[in-house]
C-alpha cells in the first residue's frame, strides 16, 4: 500500500469502517511508514483538540439560552396567530 | 482512535412523541425540543460563522423556522439532524451577506487536490494543551479553523466536533457520504497542517 492509497483510507481508519479485507493491509502500512504515523498522531490531536476546546468554548451561559428562548417561543406565537 | 461513528438505532426516538405534542400545539413540547437542541445549534452556527452575535440570531430563526414548518417534518430522518440542516444553511445564508452577496456554498474553495500527501516527520510534542495555555490555545484554534473554506468547517464541525455519524452529517448537509468522506479528509489534513505552524516538534527522528 503506498502512501496516497493509505491517505484515501484514513477517515475510514478513523471511523473505524475500514473494509476488513484492508485493514491488515492499513495496519502494515502504518507500522512500516513513520511518516503515515506522524500523520495520524497529528490528525488525531487536531480532532481531539477541537472536540474538547471548542465544545466548552462555545457554551452558552444560561442567562443568553433563557433569553433567546423566551425570544423564540415570543417568535413562534406571533408567526402561529398570522 | 477509538470508532466515533453512531449505532444505528431502529425504535422510535423519544423526539418523535415531542414533535407530535408540538405539532398539535403543545407549547412546552416544543420548549423542550429547544432545551434539548439550542447548545449544539449554537455552536455549529459560531462554528461556521465564527461570530457569536450571528449565531445568536441563528439559534432563533433556526428553531422559528423549524416551528413554522413542523408540518413538513416526516420523522424520516432524526429531528436533531433536519434541525441542524436548518441551521447549517441559516449559517451559510449569514456569511453570504455578511460578504456582501459573494456566493457561499457548501462548495466553495472546496475543490482542492484530492490526496496530497503531507510531508510531515515529527510528532507534536508535548501535545498542544501541554504547549499552549488554554486562552492561548483558544486564540489559536480559531485563526486556525476561521482558514478553513465554509464546506470545509460545516464537514469538520459536525462530523469531528459534534459527533454526528457520517450519514447524519450528509443529510445535514445535503451531500452523498463518499463527498462528505472527501471533504472531512481534505478539512482534517488542512486543519493539521494549519495547526502544525504552532506546535513544536520532537526533535527525533526530524530530517
């Protein structure tokens, strides 16, 4: 397996979806290419990094979600009476 | 990595019945749709938009559209998932006024080489929340993903940040699963190397 086709097979690596008549074939490639290696680790701490980052980064505090809520339903009863 | 993809489940969703009180009128059915939703819309609508006042709006109009059209919700696809369509072409909608009526799509920028090979020798070490501090961190990951072409950013944040399942972030986003596939190699690969500027590398084995 070369590099290219490893690359078109990593989001199913991932995914863990990889057909299993490829998945030696992907394993091998990884454990004979450290530069395929390097390429997972990083992508996967990229992942990672914003999974956990950005999930409590982007938080709305409870005042804004009870203010855009009581906008919403406001919204939602006015466009139900038209 | 562990397997991130979401079981296939084939009984009824508990948002069904929700749906179903909603439409007949119950108001806190519907508030309760909002409670369960309103956390995750926003932050794919800040994802894409990378504003918080736009995703503030979009979190609104997303659930008063989907309100005024509940009607036209079959329940063959997830509520959550038809909700985050709406939001995702909300989103898509800001961007393109906010840049002036430039065209914004889920195509945009996105037609790159397919399966470059990265060059990369090094591993990231320490791992990034070991380099940076968490406000640095922050101020990086931002100007790293704001990069990122729009139907880049929508593929990430949904499939990789907020966990949907391949075919769930195809129907969101109105895409066959082998282009949702393509794009989310294509947007990790950018973002990694984006964010390769800022970490520091082992020196073993660097050439």
């Amino acid at each position: 397996m070369t590099c290219t086709e490893f690359l078109a097979k990593m989001t199913d690596y991932f995914d863990g979806t990889v057909d299993a008549s490829l998945l030696e074939e992907v394993k091998a490639h990884l454990c004979e290419c450290s530069h395929c290696e390097v390429v997972v680790n990083t992508t996967q701490q990229t992942i990672q990094v914003y999974r956990d980052h950005q999930i409590y980064e982007y938080e709305m505090p409870e005042s804004l979600r009870d203010r855009l809520r009581t906008a919403i339903m406001e919204k939602c009863r006015g466009s139900r009476c038209k | 990595m562990t397997a991130i993809q979401s079981p296939a489940t084939e009984e009824i969703h508990p948002d069904v019945a929700l749906v179903e009180r909603a439409k007949a009128g119950d108001e806190a059915a519907f508030e309760q749709l909002i409670r369960q939703y309103d956390r995750q819309i926003f932050r794919i609508a800040r994802h894409i938009t990378q504003n918080k006042e736009d995703a503030e709006d979009i979190v609104q109009d997303t659930f008063l559209k989907a309100y005024q059209k509940l009607e036209q919700f079959q329940g063959n696809s997830k509520f959550y998932t038809w909700l985050v369509r709406i939001a995702v072409n909300e989103s898509l909608m800001r961007l393109r006024k906010r840049r002036n009526s430039k065209t914004v799509s889920m195509d945009e920028d996105v037609q790159t080489e397919d399966g470059s090979v990265p060059r990369d020798f090094a591993d990231w070490t320490p791992n990034p929340e070991q380099q940076y501090g968490q406000g640095e961190l922050g101020d990086i990951l931002r100007k790293t993903i704001q990069g990122l072409p729009p139907g880049f950013r929508s593929v990430f944040t949904l499939r990789d940040v907020e966990n949907l399942s391949t075919e769930e972030t195809a129907e969101a986003l109105g895409l066959s699963v082998p282009a949702v596939k393509s794009r989310l190699l294509r947007a990790r690969l950018q973002l990694r190397e984006r964010l390769s500027r800022y970490m520091k590398v082992k020196d073993e084995g660097a050439k």
